[in-house]
C-alpha cells in the first residue's frame, strides 16, 4: 500500500454556486482513498469580507452532493482553516468544490495523503 503526501490549489475561485471550482477529485483506480489534512481558504480582497461555501460530491451515493460548509466568512486579507485539525476522508472518484459570494478574491489550498493500493 502506497501513501504519499499531496497538495492541490487554485486560484480564483469561482463566485457561482451553480459552477463551483473543483479544487480536488480523489483518483479512481488502486483502490484510492484522499485524507485531507488541511483545507485553507485565503481572502485576498483588499477591502471587503467575502463567504465561501464548500460542496462535496460522493460518486458512490445516490444523492451525491452535500454542502460541507455554507456561506463562512472569510475576513479581509485572511486565511480560514477549514479543517482546525480534523480530517476528511474521500473515496475514489469523490469530488471537493469550492465557490465564493466574491469573484476572483478567494485562494483554496488543500493537502492531503493519497492512500491506494498499489
């Protein structure tokens, strides 16, 4: 079994609950699992508090998109961890979306160990 530490990002995330930004999709294939060990999110806003809202999608369930977390704000040049020490498991092919109430004013980084068989 193969663990290997990641990081994913992106920047400028989408400001549209109806087109999130994908910020991960766990790997299908060797049975793969992604632990996520930190998710922080960066208003990079020079003057205004922005929400962001994150939504995860489960490809092994019927009803497969829950929110995770809805319209948190986010203060002025400041990050939020998400996560503050718990961890979040996905399963292959599951899905981690992000959006804002702000365009082009929110940063995502997450890290995590990918967990697979091979």
């Amino acid at each position: 079994m193969a663990n290997t530490f990641k990081n994913a990002w992106v920047e400028d995330i989408s400001n549209s609950s109806g087109s999130p930004t994908t910020v991960l999709t766990c790997p299908s294939g060797n049975s793969s699992r992604c632990v996520l060990i930190g998710i922080h999110v960066t208003n990079k806003h020079a003057s205004a508090d922005i929400k962001i809202s994150v939504e995860l999608t489960d490809s092994s369930a019927s009803t497969n998109a829950i929110i995770f977390i809805n319209d948190v704000g986010v203060s002025v040049n400041s990050t939020l961890d998400i996560l503050d020490s718990s961890k979040l498991i996905l399963e292959e092919s599951d899905i981690l979306k992000v959006w804002s109430d702000t365009a082009t004013s929110v940063n995502v980084f997450l890290s995590y160990l990918l967990v697979d068989s091979t």
